[in-house]
C-alpha cells in the first residue's frame, strides 16, 4: 500500500492530499530516509511524522485497505 493512503486509512493524516503534501515536503521519513507518498507500506516500518516541534514515530503492525475508525489504531503502535 503506498503510505500516503495508509497515512489516510490509518487516520493518522485525515486527507491524503494532506498525507501526499507532507510527504512532498519531506515532512514523512520510513527507517529514517525521507519517503515519497509512492513508498510502498511494509509491516516493521518505523514511520515519523513530523508537523512543526512535533514529531510522531510509530512502527507499523498491519496494512489494510480500509478499516473502521474504532480499527485504526490497531494499525499502528507509538515509540516514545
């Protein structure tokens, strides 16, 4: 699955324009090299995300093509 739509499904970004913006803008890196929004989502990434002071790293558990929203954080776990 490519990330921006797994940033979208996972509800981690809420439009995947958004999720394909950031990745442009080098916002999105997976196992630490900036990713495009085409990188193709494999289970062990580890994804940051990064909107001004903030950064957001998660590993990934699963990939779906869609999922309920009370589903979506099985997708992913945080690392502090």
């Amino acid at each position: 699955m490519r990330l921006d739509k797994f940033l979208k499904v996972s509800r981690l970004i809420k439009r995947r324009t958004v999720a394909n913006d950031a990745c442009d803008a080098s916002h999105v890196s997976v196992n630490g090299r900036p990713a495009k929004a085409s990188y193709d989502v494999k289970v062990g990434d580890i994804i940051e995300i990064s909107f001004g002071e903030r950064t957001t790293r998660l590993r990934v558990l699963d990939v779906r093509d869609f999922t309920a929203k009370a589903d979506a954080a099985s997708m992913y776990e945080f690392i502090s």
